[in-house]
C-alpha cells in the first residue's frame, strides 16, 4: 500500500511546496497567477478523483472486486441497478445496496473541486480586470 502512495504523495507535496509559497508570504491576495494556477490544481485533482472512483474495484469481473473488498456480491441488485453503477456522475460501483466499491468522498470531491477551481478564475478575472484598471488611470 505504501508503495501505492509514493507516486501519488511526492507529486502532491512538491505542489504544496510551491503552491503553500505565496499563500505564507500572503501575496496570493493580488496575484491573478496565482489564482489561475490554483484553479489547474483544483481541476486537475477533480479529474484525479475522477479516475479514482471510476477505477475503483477496477476488476473486469465486480464478483471477484467485491469479494477482495471482503464483501457479498448480490447478482439480482446490480441486474436492478444497472444504470446506476454506468453513469458518468454520480460515481457507484455497489455489490449490493449496503456497500459501494467507490470511496464516499469522490463524489463531493468531484462537485466542490471545479466549483472552488471557478470560483479562482473568478478572483483571477477579477484581480485582472483591477490591475488594467488602474494602470490605466496611472498612464492618463
């Protein structure tokens, strides 16, 4: 599991490093930058989160997904709930109706992260049309 973790940790810390810089010296506050790259960030882990609940119990065959997950794999409810378990969103992958191969927190992740990612291109938007602002009235 730890080895699982590595590529996904390392990448996610180097990010933070750069990311965390303006926050602590608090010039993200007049930075259109870094706003913009906050939104790729957070559009980027929507479609990590994305791919993380789409894969999960990524086996060809659910039975033998939801008995490594140690759960019971009920045919007669996933036959019922076939469209379910093939949409795009809300992500599910259930083995019957008390337990989903898809972690609880993809789904919120996948509405709050795009939503938070445009509210920063907002602020990016925002702080742009400021700057030109008053460059403008300082070159009058």
């Amino acid at each position: 599991m730890a080895l699982i973790l590595i590529p996904i940790l390392l990448p996610l810390l180097v990010v933070l490093w750069f990311w965390s810089r303006p926050l602590l010296s608090g010039t993200w506050r007049r930075s259109p930058a870094w706003f913009t790259w906050s939104a790729v960030l957070l559009l980027l882990g929507a479609g990590v989160s994305y791919l993380i609940g789409s894969l999960a119990g990524a086996s060809l065959d659910p039975e033998e997904a939801c008995h490594r997950a140690g759960q019971t794999y009920d045919r007669a409810y996933r036959r019922a709930n076939f469209e379910e378990y093939t949409r795009w969103f809300p992500l599910h992958d259930k083995c019957h109706a008390g337990y989903d191969l898809v972690p609880a927190w993809v789904n919120p992740a996948l509405v709050v992260l795009p939503v938070l990612a445009l509210l920063c291109l907002a602020c990016a938007v925002g702080l742009t049309v400021i700057r030109l602002r008053t460059n403008r009235k300082g070159t009058s």
